[in-house]
C-alpha cells in the first residue's frame, strides 16, 4: 500500500509539473501493480490533472467503501473545489450552525 500511495503522489507531482502523459503513465503503472491502491490519493492526482470527472468518480467510491473518513475527505484542501460540485451534494459536510 505503501508503494502505491507514493506512486500516486509521484503522479500528482507529475500533474503539476510535468506532462500529463507521464502522469497517467505513472497512475496506470501503480494501479496495475496494486488495484486496492488509495482511491483519495489517486482522486487527488486526477484532479491535478484536470481530470475532475474521474476525480469525482475516485473520490465517491472511496467514501462508499470507507464512509467512517467522510469528514476528513471532504473537509481537506485536496478536495475542496470538488465540494461545490452538485454531484458531491450528499457528501457535503454541513454546514456550521450560527452563532
């Protein structure tokens, strides 16, 4: 596992400042040496990419398979231009009450 959260935050520092082809290159390689890799990493690496359908789709798998990480997912920094999507409607943390 750990081996294939590396090659996935490999490949977001590959999104952001190399070619995408060897981004994906990257993802690809380490989805094939570990299907179980970290779906919210690789969600990550997507969305660097520009990729924010797959991102979406990365994201809300791994929040059904892992529901008890829902606040920590959908309240990091990683994810939060994806928060506004309505397709991330039912995974919105809500909001805080008034004070």
């Amino acid at each position: 596992a750990h081996a294939a959260i590396s090659g996935l935050l490999a490949a977001g520092v590959a999104a952001r400042g190399g070619p995408a082809d060897s981004a994906r290159a990257i993802i690809h390689a380490t989805r094939a040496a570990d299907a179980g890799a970290s779906g919210d990493v690789e969600a990550y690496a997507r969305l660097l990419l520009g990729d924010r359908d797959a991102a979406i789709r990365l994201l809300t798998a791994e929040l059904r398979r892992f529901p008890a990480q829902r606040g920590l997912l959908t309240r990091s920094p990683w994810f939060r231009d994806l928060m506004t999507d309505p397709r991330m409607a039912s995974y919105r943390p809500p909001a805080p009450a008034p004070r």
